[in-house]
C-alpha cells in the first residue's frame, strides 16, 4: 500500500469515528429531552439562582409544577412560546449595552434547551482555543492558557514574534441570521429543535442577537468556530484563542501575520462577522 493510500485509510477511518461519535451525541438532543419535566423542573430552579427576590420569578416558582407541565406541552405540539423582551441599558466597564431580556417562563425553556440540546451538539465541536461562556472554562482559563502559551513561547523563541489581534465590530449586534441557522442545521438533526431555535433568532428582526438570552450566547460563541480550526491549521499561527469576539494569535513574521488577517478577512465574509479595522494590529 502506497503512503498516499495509508493516509486516505487514516483519514476515512477517522472521518468514520467522527461521524458515529456526533451521531452518538445527537441521539439525546432532541425535543424530548428539552421538554422532559424532570428536565424542565430542575432548569426552572436553577434560573432562580441570584434572581430569586423577582416578584416574577416568585410567581413562577409559587405555581411550578403548573408552568412545567405547560412548558412540557407548549414544546411537544410545537407552540411558539415567544413572549417577547423586557430591554434595558448597562453600562459595562465604561460601554454601553442594551439588553434584550426574555421573560422567565421563557428564559427555564432557554436553559433547557442549552443544557439538554445545544450545548452537547456545539461544544465538542469547538477548539480548546474558544473559552467563553463553556463549561469549565471563561476567563481564567483563558489567561491562565495564554500564559501558558507565551511561556512555551518564550523559552523556543526569546523575544522574537508578532501577536496579531483582531476585533469583530458591534458583534451581537451585526451577527448574521443565516449564518446561524446554517450553523443549526449542520450541528441539531431533531426538525423540531431546529424550528425552535430559529423562531428564537427570527425574534430578535433581521439581523443581530440580544445580549440576556442564553441560546444567543452558544450561538455567538460557536458562529466563528471556523476561524479558530483556520488558525489550528495555519502553519505559520504558533498558537492564538479567543474570547467571544476577541481573538488573538502569535507568529516568528509580522508578514505572516498580514496573510493571516487576510485569511481571517476572508473566513469572516463567509460568516457574515464584520470585523473592527480600528482593531487589528501586530
């Protein structure tokens, strides 16, 4: 056998072991494991958690077992159970940000929906690379990496190398819904599901996601995944991550670095991520 014929048998084996395991995967994210009522109980519990004083959420909890079953039945026939945002300003470190919060008995089918449906799809498929909003990981881990990788770095190179950062501008409010929906469809196999979490994109108009609403936060975090496996692959990137719209990655040649952004420019079209050229920089 030809190194060229062992190479394609390696990689359709691999091809093949991805393959099962993502079926394996799927076979629980369905509509049925969202609107379980186990499931749904113990989400409407853990969404009181620092919010519990809310007359709303009081309400809601007084009467539990009740707003369960609906949600349980509002799921299994397919009932839109959009109840529109509550909106509102913060100002976080110096910017401004509005917020699209949905109400509670939607925010418990929110969380559901994360835990028992995207979040098994999506988060596998992403790079050690994304740390935001991940189980096990944020901003700790992501420092505590980046330390790690400019220490590496350091102790074979010195000094020497170019770190290349890049910003997408206004990122939830520029995310493309199509590029979600494709992003859906190629992670959810259940119909349902996927009807479920595009009416939940559709809601927010045209284009954009809301900032407060938990779907919108696995959805902003995985839509550049593409990216982060472009930078894995690039020979000359020695190592990069990102945080939600941050990323940053580390090459020997500030030219390579040029290339790269052009790469990232050009990935970036395809997604619909507008990218802030008042960022970039080498």
């Amino acid at each position: 056998m030809k190194s060229e014929e062992r190479r394609a048998a390696r990689r359709a084996r691999r091809d093949a072991k991805r393959a099962a395991n993502k079926a394996k995967r799927l076979e629980q994210c369905t509509i049925e494991q969202v609107a379980d009522i186990d499931h749904l109980y113990k989400c409407a519990h853990d969404c009181s958690h620092g919010v519990g004083w809310k007359a709303a959420v009081q309400r809601y909890l007084a009467r539990c077992i009740t707003n369960v079953r609906k949600a349980h039945d509002d799921l299994l026939t397919g009932k839109d159970i959009r109840r529109g945002f509550v909106e509102f300003d913060i100002c976080e470190r110096g910017k401004m940000r509005h917020i699209t919060s949905v109400h509670y008995s939607e925010r418990v089918i929110h969380k559901a929906l994360n835990r028992y449906a995207l979040a098994p799809a999506i988060w596998p498929t992403l790079t050690a690379g994304c740390t935001a909003n991940i189980k096990g990981r944020g901003t700790s881990y992501a420092v505590d990496r980046l330390k790690q990788q400019l220490a590496r770095h350091y102790q074979k190179h010195g000094r020497e190398g170019y770190v290349l950062l890049v910003d997408f501008s206004n990122y939830f409010g520029n995310i493309d819904h199509e590029a979600c929906k494709r992003l859906v469809d190629k992670s959810i196999t259940d119909e349902r599901i996927k009807k479920l979490v595009y009416a939940q994109i559709d809601s927010h108009g045209t284009r954009g996601l809301g900032l407060g609403s938990e779907p919108n936060q696995i959805l902003a975090v995985a839509l550049p995944s593409p990216i982060d496996h472009l930078l894995l692959r690039t020979p000359c990137v020695l190592c990069s991550g990102r945080y939600m719209d941050d990323l940053y990655c580390i090459a020997l040649d500030k030219a390579d670095l040029h290339g790269v952004l052009s790469e990232i420019r050009a990935e970036c079209a395809k997604l619909g991520i507008v990218v802030n050229d008042k960022k970039p920089a080498s």
